[in-house]
C-alpha cells in the first residue's frame, strides 16, 4: 500500500471526495514509500537467511514493521492536511452574500452573545431529562473510548509481541506442560517421528502432522512435559523420522526449551509488555473491553435516540456529520419533512451551551434528515444544535 492509498483511504472514511494533496503531504507521501520499500527490502534479507522458512519469517517482519507504518502513515497524513482559509477573500464573500439580518446577528453576538439571545430552556444548564441524557451519553463516550483504546494498545502489543518471538523458541517452569509445533521437510507417519533432546527431563509426545494453514508447509504438533526436578536454563530439541542421517545442506529445525526458576524470571521474558507487567495475556485484556466497549457504544446509541426525541419534541436536532468546503460547511441533522423542514428554510445554529452562533439555509430535504449550509462566519461542529424556533432572533 503506498502513500497515496492512505490519503484516499483516509478521505473515503471521512466521506470525501478526492484528495486534495498539499505540499507538506507530497513530501510525506515520498517518505512513507521509501519507508514502506526499505521496510520489504529489509524483510526479504533477514528471511532469506533461512530459507526453509523464507515465507513465515518474510511476513513476521514485514507486517512488524508495516503496521505501525500504516497507523503512523493515516496520522501524518490526516495532521499535515491543508485546512480550509476561515478569513480573507473567501470569508469576505461569504459575509458580502450574507442577509443583512445575520450580519446584525453576528455583530449583535459578538458585542454581547449573553444577551442579545435566549438560551432554549432544554439546552439550559442541569435542566431536567435532557441534561441526565446528555451526561450520560459523554461519559459512556468517555468509556467506550478508553475501553476501545485499550483494546488497540493490547492488540498492538500482542502483535509485536508475536513478532519478536522467535517460532522455535518456548518458555515454561520446571513441572509443566504446554502444546508446541514445528516444521518438517515432507510429510511423516506419526509412528515414524521420534526426536532428540538435550535432557532426559524433557519429554515431547507428537499427536499429529498436517499441513500448515496460513503459509502451506508440513508441521508436526505435540505436547511438551518438563519435569519437576528439571534446573532452569536452555535445552534443544529435534523431532526427526527414524532412521535420519544428517545433511548440512538440510538441517533439522532446533526447538530452544527456556526454563525458569519461578514466574517472577518467566514473566520478565515475555516480549509483551502488558504480560511483563500484569501477567495477563495481551488478549485478555481485548476479550475483557472489546465487549464492554460495545455495550458502551449500544447504551450511546439508546441514549442518542432518547436525546433526538427530546429535541425533536423542540423543534431542534443535533448536528451528527460536518463537511467543510472552501468557503462553507455542510452540514446533516435530524429534522425532515415529518418536522415541517422545507427547502431553502433558514434556521438557527446553536453550539452546545445554547448560544447562537449563525443561522444554515436547508439544501436538501427528507423524511427525517437534512443537509444544509452554512458559512465560514459560522463554526459548526458536530453536537451543536439546529433549531426551527424563532426566538432565536435578535431582540
């Protein structure tokens, strides 16, 4: 994926159009390719000094190195974007085209917002349902991202984690038992595979050979035992058919066995952080919040519904998409025809205390929904509200 691919597919989740590159971004887009070559350069070398397992190792450090690129890559992209010029030539326009009464809206808010509107009774502060709705809705926000984050970190983490983790290497205390694969060079009859180790106090027991899923290949997969009486350091193993004879030009895969004294000294050799610190598997940690953030998320939802029904008994709807241009924004909310919102109807645009902050001309009209402008002279956001009332108007 090249750097042009992340600014297009930045701008299709933001609903754009086609991307408008800056200069800043040009330069951006030249070092993320370079990146991204060096990157499968550097992963075709380091695979290609086993090449018996060119394909899993080529892949292991290439999407090591990829993945973060990519996240990086979305990041500069996104930062390094032009913003749209909010004064000059095109604010000047835009407030020539302006109706004279939102011009002396503007400059009645300015010299003093506080009076010059009424604040809509629903949107005043701690007023009833609607505030408890709103209070709500930003602290499962609040939650759902801290839970989402958390699943990223921890996703993150165990990839990287799985990466710098060697395939032949394994890690376990004296007395226990875990299950380990390996590679073979064709396939064997179970009965045909025994192997050698290092120590008679490592016993490996191969309950089957399949061909791998991923990457193609022939594997063998069984259930390694250490005893109890075993001392802590490295040994090796090797699974091989009866009757192998050594070849230098085909030598057998070495399984490095690592064991410690206690789980003090095996935690602090997983590669995963998380694992160092709490001794929980990074993928605990994702089937822990990944539900909780989707709870989260469904009560928002709830809520949201609940709050649009509140506003809409009001005459008023939330700002939910923001699109800005190059000298205006467009905007969606949640009045239709339903609501008595027609074509070319002004309304007023309130940030989310209530303060009156312009007005937007509707567009374009449906059932439920409106798309509707409004101009630099007026910030929007997403939350603030649209509303059909008419006390909005300068006193």
């Amino acid at each position: 994926m090249s750097a042009r691919g992340f600014l297009f597919m930045l701008k299709c989740i933001e609903g754009g159009e086609k991307p408008q590159v800056n200069k800043r971004q040009r330069i951006a887009q030249v070092i993320l390719n370079v990146l991204i070559i060096a990157e499968l350069c550097v992963s075709v070398v380091l695979a290609g000094r086993e090449p018996e397992l060119f394909t899993i190792i080529f892949f292991k450090y290439f999407f090591m190195m990829l993945i973060p690129t990519v996240i990086l890559g979305i990041f500069a992209l996104k930062l390094l974007r032009t913003r749209e010029p909010q004064t000059g030539t095109a604010g000047h326009a835009a407030e020539r085209e302006m109706p004279k009464a939102t011009k002396t809206a503007s400059r009645i808010r300015q010299r003093n917002p506080a009076s010059a509107y009424a604040i809509p009774k629903i949107l005043a502060r701690g007023h009833g349902e609607f505030a408890r709705m709103s209070q709500w809705k930003n602290v499962l926000l609040k939650g759902a991202a801290l839970f989402l984050f958390i699943t990223f970190v921890s996703l993150i983490d165990s990839c990287q984690s799985k990466f710098r983790t060697p395939l032949n290497v394994f890690h376990v205390l004296p007395g226990a038992a875990m299950e380990i694969s390996g590679p073979l060079e064709k396939i064997v009859p179970i009965g045909e595979l025994t192997y050698i180790s290092t120590s008679d106090l490592i016993r490996l027991s191969i309950s089957e050979v399949r061909t791998g899923i991923w990457f193609g290949g022939t594997m063998w997969i069984g259930r390694l035992t250490v005893s109890r009486d075993i001392m802590p350091g490295e040994y090796r193993l090797m699974v091989i058919p009866e009757g192998y004879r050594p070849e230098p030009e085909k030598p057998v895969p070495v399984m490095l066995v690592n064991v410690y004294q206690d789980h003090r000294s095996l935690r602090q050799s997983f590669k995963s952080f998380i694992r160092r610190v709490s001794g929980i598997p990074p993928w605990g940690f994702v089937a822990f919040c990944l539900p909780l953030a989707g709870l989260s998320l469904g009560a928002v939802f709830l809520i949201s519904r609940k709050i649009e029904y509140l506003l809409a008994r009001e005459g008023m709807a939330e700002v939910y998409r923001v699109r800005q241009g190059e000298t205006r924004y467009e905007i969606a909310f949640g009045l239709g025809k339903r609501h008595g919102v027609a074509v070319d109807r002004r309304l007023a645009l309130l940030d989310k205390r209530g303060q009156f902050v312009g007005t937007v001309v509707v567009q374009n009209v449906s059932e439920t929904d409106s798309l509707a402008i409004a101009d630099f002279k007026s910030e929007v956001m997403p939350g603030y509200i649209v509303s059909m009332s008419n006390n909005q108007s300068p006193k």
